[in-house]
C-alpha cells in the first residue's frame, strides 16, 4: 500500500467526479491506477447539489466500494465530506484524505462541526476555497483544523463563483490563493483544473497555468466513461486523456538553489502576467459603468466632469492606499489616468445619444 504524503511534490489525485455503483467506481480506479503519476483516487460519496432532483451521491454505502478500491489498486483514497457523520463514516472505512469541500468552507458552522469530528484523529486534510472570493474564510477554516490539532493540512484551489459568464466554470482569481500561500508557505497548494474550466478541452491549460504559479499538485476528475456520468459529465476525461495530460504539462521549480535561478523568475513573472491579465479585465468592466454613467448624463442633460464627485472618488482612494505598498504619487497618477480615459467613454457616449 503506498503511503500518502501531501507535501510530495507533484501530488496527482484523480477519480471520478462520484462514486456512482461499485461497478463504476472499480473500473476507473483500476484504470487511472495504471498511470504512475496518480498518487491518490478520488471519489465523490456525498455530492452537494446546487438544484434538487440530481445524484446527490451513493452515500455511505460507497465508502465500502473506495476500500475495495485502495485494495485492488494500492493507492490511498479521499473523498469529499461535509457533516460529523460523514467524517465518522469516513474514517471507519479507513479513507486516507478527507477533502472539505466549497460550499462547506464558506460556513464557519460546518467547518468547526468537522474540525471537532477530526480532534484527536491523524487525518489528512484538504481545504477548497469558499465558494465566493473571501480570503478570510479560506484562512479561518485553515485556523479551525488547526486548533483542533490537524497537522497534516493542504489547500486546494477550485476557482470562484461568478456572475460573469466568462471562459471558466469558476473564476480561477489567481491572486487569491497567491494570497493564501504567501500566508501558509507551509501548506501544499492543489489546484482543481476540473471545477476551474468547468469541460475537459480546459483542463491542460488550467493545468499548466497552476504548475507554471509553483503549485503543489492537481486534482482532476477521471471516469471511465464520462460522457454518462451522473455528474459533471462535460469536466471529466477519461483515464487515457488523463495519461496525455500528466504526460505532456511541465513541472517547474522555483528553487533557487543549483542555478534554477531562471526558473524560479519564470514562476514570479507567470504570478505578474496572472495580475496584468485581471487588471485589463477589470479595468474594462470599469470601464463599462462609464459608458453606462455616460449615457445616463446625457439622457438627463448633465455635464460629464463632475469636480466634486472626482475629488471625493480620489480621496477614498488615496486614504484606502495608505496601508498598501503603493506611493501616493503613484496612486494619484494612476487614478488620474483612469479619471481621463473614464471621461473619453463617458463623452463618446454622449456625443452617441446627442
């Protein structure tokens, strides 16, 4: 039986989105065990849907199908919890990694009512982001496994809910889990490729994206037939197409140590593209309310310099960068930049509707 160690580098977990019959389960398990580079399968016991009416998992009754799993294969186990029950279940059948899920971690109560269920136990334990951007909730529900005695914790990235329809399933907003590890550089960081793009043809350059940001590992949803897979159909691969993608990503280190020094800037300049490519994102949806707030004055006769509003607007802002890195004379200058682009849309508008 392979033991399972979280701070491994390139820590590869895949399996089915769910456990959906012994059948299933043993199938994919045997033939994602046949790559070398999986470290741990995965399945889905309890499946938290958005809608009811949907599979919503086997249940317990599946944990016995992941033990037989570990004995056919070798490989350690993990699936998703969210209740005291579940981890009591999960734990008599001896899964190896517990993961707490997104839609758990955004509620203190759940997180705390798991915590309490895993004191005194040796448990491995992986932590997805809430499910909205909130960096505090990441980090409480890290303070929670902590303070209950959980030594062995890791992360996992899986992207964040949006109401922007965008390329992504979940919004990756790299800068948040940067955050997160700045604040636990001790913890592995697992990026979730699958629930990020939200359809398999996403998965490698989610994948790539992750590893070139000096993440520890990934987690990709495999099954032995996706195409009738009871959930997330359209994110899952097969075992074969799972083979390809570990095969063809490259792993990167950012070691500075026997003159990897060209790697490890490679991994920072990645970090600084990942910022420059949401700054034009959001800079852009800013720019919308202009357009909107340019077509609003015209329509009520209303001059578009506002002098009192701009300063209040610069003010704020320059009290706000008071705690930041930033130089107020930076600030200024580029808030003064946005002022006069916002001030183009908002004529261009108006001349429209004139």
């Amino acid at each position: 039986m392979k033991k399972l160690d979280i701070h491994s580098k390139k820590l590869i977990i895949a399996g089915p989105c769910s456990a959906e019959s012994e059948e299933q389960l043993l199938q994919s398990a045997q033939e994602i065990a046949q790559n070398k580079e999986v470290k741990v399968l995965r399945a889905g016991v309890w499946k938290p849907r958005t809608n009811p009416g949907g599979f919503e998992g086997a249940g317990t009754k599946a944990l016995a199908w992941l033990d037989q799993a570990k004995k056919l294969t070798g490989l350690p186990v993990g699936t998703e919890v969210a209740t005291q029950k579940h981890v009591e279940d999960a734990l008599h059948f001896d899964i190896d990694l517990l993961w707490i899920g997104a839609r758990t971690t955004v509620n203190p109560f759940s997180v705390q009512e798991i915590a309490d269920a895993l004191k005194g136990t040796n448990a491995t334990v992986l932590i997805k982001n809430p499910i909205n951007p909130d960096l505090k909730l990441w980090v409480g529900a890290v303070e929670r496994m902590r303070k209950a005695g959980i030594e062995k914790v890791g992360l996992i990235h899986r992207g964040f809910s949006s109401y922007n329809h965008t390329e992504f399933r979940n919004a990756p907003m790299w800068q948040i889990p940067i955050e997160m590890k700045r604040l636990f550089p001790d913890l592995p960081m697992i990026c979730d490729p699958s629930h990020i793009s939200g359809k398999r043809e996403g998965i490698f350059s989610v994948s790539q994206k992750s590893l070139d940001l000096d993440y520890d590992g990934l987690m990709i949803e495999s099954h032995c037939n996706p195409d009738v897979a009871l959930t997330d159909a359209a994110q899952q691969v097969t075992p074969l197409q799972l083979k390809e993608i570990l095969n063809t990503i490259e792993w990167k280190s950012s070691s500075v140590e026997g003159g990897d020094f060209a790697k490890s800037l490679e991994v920072f300049r990645e970090q600084i593209n990942q910022f420059d490519d949401q700054l034009v994102t959001l800079l852009n949806d800013r720019m919308g309310v202009s357009e909107n707030i340019g077509k609003l004055k015209g329509e009520n006769k209303l001059t578009v310099l506002q002098s009192k509003r701009w300063g209040e607007v610069l003010q704020r802002i320059l009290k706000q960068s008071e705690t930041t890195r930033l130089s107020a004379d930076f600030v200024q200058g580029f808030m003064e930049l946005l002022h006069v682009e916002s001030i183009r849309i908002q004529n261009e508008k108006k001349e429209i509707l004139s």
